[in-house]
C-alpha cells in the first residue's frame, strides 16, 4: 500500500462518512475501503468514535495552525491580518475538501463532541478573530462594527462554499477542489473587507494589501 495503515484508516473513513454518513458507516465497510483488518482500526483508534475524535482533532489543530499563521501579521496591520487569515484558512479547507466537508456537516449537529469543539477550538478561533477586529477598530483601519456580528458574517463565508457545494457550483460552476476556486473566493472575500469593514482611506494613503 502506497499509505500506511492509520492514514488508509482515516482517509476511508472520511471518504465513507461523508457518502454513507457517520451512522451509516461500519468498522467493517472502513476496513474493506482502506484493504486492511478491521483490528488495525482498533489497535490505532479503539472504535468508530475513536476515529471520529481522530478526524475532529486533526482538522481543527491544523485549522488553528493556519489561522495562528496568519495572526502574527497583527503588528504589521490588522487588515493584512485579516486577509491573510480569510486566504489561509480557505485553501487549508480547499486542499482538506472531504475532511472539511465532513467535520463542518458533523458541526451542525448537537452532539458531546460538537460541545467540546465548541468549548475549545471554536473559542481560540474566536479570540483570534476578536482581538483582529478590535485592534482594527482601535487604529481606524475598520469601522465600528458589532465584533461578533462580523466574525458570524466571516464564518459564513469560510464555510458556506463547503456545506452547500453542488449548489457553489450550480451558481459559479466551479468546485471548491479546484485551484482557482480558493484563490477567486478569497479575493471576493478581501474586496468584502474592503468594502464593510476598512475606513476609507485618503487617495494618497492607499496602498495595496496583498495575501
């Protein structure tokens, strides 16, 4: 096998979970999809929820990881910061396209793991988008805006294409695996930025921003 057992494991996994649902998915259709046996899965992850917790952790560790990424360009300006957090976030998402699309659908439900999500991962992703704002809003680089409002407005944009994406490709006839889907979104999402959120700046202050 080209992937050793654990990455086989999680990529049938995701690629089951997302076709046939979590609930529909059994250890047995996992085993056959990833071509090894079914004790592999318990050896590395114990059980189905095993997995699941496996699949949650590693999306938002490395989700947070490209968000941290983008945060350390607050000094320089918080709309650089914020741009470049909206453009890593998306290609993250892009190139991880099942795993988002499975973790992100698994979010809209209420279950003991989507609370846990909630209490620690969601939290730090907000911290960091609220402290962004609020120092915008301090150096008038954006203009006075309800914070959480906003950050509800970004979240919709990072995560719509990937909840509803035959209907991105009804509308855009693009898919968001394709490469030019994140690098087009991410400047729509940057000329939204632009627009709601920067202060309008003199003509000879302007300068470009780019992610």
């Amino acid at each position: 096998m080209r992937k050793n057992s654990k990455e086989a494991i999680v990529e049938a996994a995701v690629f089951l979970f997302n076709t046939k649902g979590f609930s529909g998915t059994s250890i047995r259709d996992i085993a056959a999809r990833a071509e090894i046996n079914p004790a592999n899965i318990a050896y590395y992850f114990q059980n189905k929820n095993g997995l699941l917790e496996y699949c949650f952790t590693a999306f938002f560790e490395d989700y947070l990881k490209e968000l941290e990424a983008g945060y350390q360009l607050l000094d320089e300006s918080a709309e650089s910061c914020l741009k470049l957090i909206v453009d890593n976030l998306l290609k993250y998402q892009c190139r991880n396209l099942q795993l988002t699309r499975f973790v992100l659908r698994e979010m809209t439900l209420d279950s003991q793991m989507v609370r846990e999500v909630m209490s620690t991962y969601y939290v730090k992703e907000r911290y960091y988008l609220k402290k962004v704002l609020e120092k915008g809003m301090r150096t008038k680089e954006f203009k006075n805006h309800t914070v959480l409002y906003i950050i509800l407005q970004l979240k919709g944009f990072l995560t719509t294409p990937f909840l509803n994406m035959y209907y991105v490709n009804e509308v855009l006839h693009i898919l968001p695996h394709e490469k030019y889907f994140a690098e087009k979104y991410s400047r729509e999402i940057c000329k939204w930025i632009e627009s709601a959120l920067c202060e309008a700046k003199p003509l000879a202050e302007r300068r470009v921003i780019s992610v």
